[in-house]
C-alpha cells in the first residue's frame, strides 16, 4: 500500500498527498486520526492494518479532515467542534454517529494513551492528542510547517497564539510533533517560532503575498510557516 507508511509496531500514517492521517493500534482497539478528503479508502486500509475495531477522532473538521468520516460508526470530536461540522456535514455523515471528547479525557487503547488537549484558533474546537510515555504530540493543523489557515468562518488568530503559548508550556511533556500537513514529525522548537510568526504577521512584519490558490486571503511566510490570513494587521 504505496499510500501506508509504517513508522513502527502498531503505528501508521495514512499518507493522501497532503494530508495524512494516523491509525494507532492498541491492545484493547484502535483509533483513526482524521479521514483525509476522501480520495482514498481509509476504513479498507485500516481494516488490512489492524484486526482490532477502528474508532475515529477528528482532529478538527475541515474538509481535508473528514472525506471518509462518514464509513465510521463512531466518530469523537471536541463539542466547540460540533456546530462546525454540523454546519457543512460530511455527504453520507450524521450527527447520531458524533460523541464528545473533553480536554483532559484520556483515551486509553492499552499500549497508547492519549490525552486531549483543546487547542482552538484554526477551528473552535481543534484538538490535538499527547502521548505521554511515548512523548507524542499529534498536532493537527495548529502546529505545522506548511500553510496554516486562518482565514474564513472560524478562524480566530487571537486564540491560535494562546494555543500555541499552552503547547510552548507543555513542552517538556514531548519531543516529536506529527502535524496533518508540512513535514513529519517535526521537532518542537517549531512552536515558539510559530508564535513568534503570529506576533509578526499582526505586527505587520511579514512580506504579504497571493495565495497559492486563488483564495480570499493573502499569504505570509515566516521562518516556521506560512499564515493564510485575511485578518486585520496593524
Ligand atoms: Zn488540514
């Protein structure tokens, strides 16, 4: 499976070509991380992984997050999420299938443990999942190398730079970051420089730029990635 890269025992990422998803396999069951758009068949790929019944988390539910969400039967989401996704609800998706996961709510598959962290700002409800023993950051799209966005209904900047302080302060707590999008995994002492990036892109210290595809934002790029943002800049 070109699309499958096993990082180790009981740990894959699910690569579509820029975004990816991870399955990790525990003693108990195994859980999904996002669905990607939906061009490849991720409930087959993770059914030839594992044996252990597969539950899905969203990280957040922007589109390239959840284009197979709806081959799952039980879907975990933050509820800051939830009026997100109900507002554009995946084709063939139900909210009957959708149940909270909380900051601080451990999921405990045996082998991996993960604990959720809310990190709103790309989204209100944007999680990511921290491992630990194993020293694990699953990040989402809030800390990454690639382009961040932060533009459109949703977005909040303001709270973004506070997700990213509260990660900056959990830093002795990991030492690898698997973010959606961008290289991966990726050292942690990218976060302080993309709060570094925030502060300049409202400062006003970033070079604004077009988009990469026509979008109604400009882009910014600072040494740890770039912002599309449509937001004020003083
Ligand atoms: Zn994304």
């Amino acid at each position: 499976m070109e699309n499958v890269i096993k990082i180790q025992d009981r740990f894959w990422i699910i690569d579509e070509g820029g975004v990816r998803s991870f399955l990790f396999e525990g003693t108990k069951n195994a859980m999904l991380i996002d669905t990607g758009f939906g061009s490849l068949p991720i409930k087959n790929i993770t059914e030839e992984l594992t044996d252990k019944e597969v539950f899905l988390v969203n990280t957040h539910t922007d589109k390239d997050h959840t284009g197979c969400n709806k081959d799952f039967k039980t879907i975990y989401m933050h509820p800051s999420e939830m009026e997100h996704y109900k507002n554009a609800l995946p084709k063939g998706c139900s909210m009957k299938n959708v149940l909270p996961l909380w900051e601080k709510d451990v999921i405990d598959l045996g082998y991996w443990k993960f604990e959720v962290i809310l990190t709103p700002g790309h989204t209100p409800g944007s999680i990511m999942l921290l491992e630990r023993d194993k020293r694990m950051l699953i990040s989402g799209d809030t800390v990454q190398d690639g382009d961040i966005f932060m533009f459109g209904a949703g977005r909040n900047i303001d709270a973004f730079m506070r997700s990213i302080e509260k990660i900056i302060s959990m830093s002795d707590m990991f030492d690898t970051i698997w973010p959606s999008h961008g290289s991966c995994p990726i050292e942690k002492d990218i976060v302080p420089d993309i709060l570094c990036g925030a502060k300049d892109l409202l400062a006003g210290k970033l070079e604004e730029q077009e988009p990469p595809w026509q979008m109604p934002c400009k882009k910014y790029v600072c040494d740890a990635a770039g912002f599309l943002y449509d937001g004020d800049i003083q």
